[in-house]
C-alpha cells in the first residue's frame, strides 16, 4: 500500500495535526515531511496541488488542507 504524505512547517497547528494524523491512520502508513526544515520539498507538494499546510496526500492523489497554517508562500519565504 503506498502511503499518505503528510506536509507541514512545524508551527503548532502542524504539530497538532502530525499527531492527530499519525493517530488516526498509523505511523507506517503516513511520511511526515517538514517543509521548514526540508525546502526542497515544497516544489513537490507544489506539484501535488498542496496550497497550504498542515495537508495531508492521500495515496489517491487528494490533498485534504487540514486547518490552515501557512501558505506554501509564506514556507517558502
């Protein structure tokens, strides 16, 4: 089974809902990638239509925004 991704930049909304995430669907089957520590990431969330973090992948290819953080503009700095 391919996994879901899990973006986010760290901020305490992120943080919440890493672990909210995590709890639901189970360490193994999620990639948590930071964003503000892992720039080089975001052309690739980008790509997968994440507009604003925390937002989770699915393995289908949906991006479900998860509360807003930040925009992927305001990570990009």
């Amino acid at each position: 089974m391919k996994k879901s991704v899990f973006y986010h930049a760290g901020c305490p909304v992120c943080v919440s809902a890493e672990h909210d995430i995590i709890n639901l669907v189970g360490p193994s089957n999620v990639e948590i990638v930071h964003l503000g520590e892992d720039k080089s990431k975001i052309s690739q969330a980008e790509k997968a239509g994440v507009k604003s973090v925390p937002a989770l992948l699915t393995p289908n290819g949906h991006v479900l925004h998860i509360n807003f953080g930040a925009s992927l503009d305001a990570v990009k700095g």
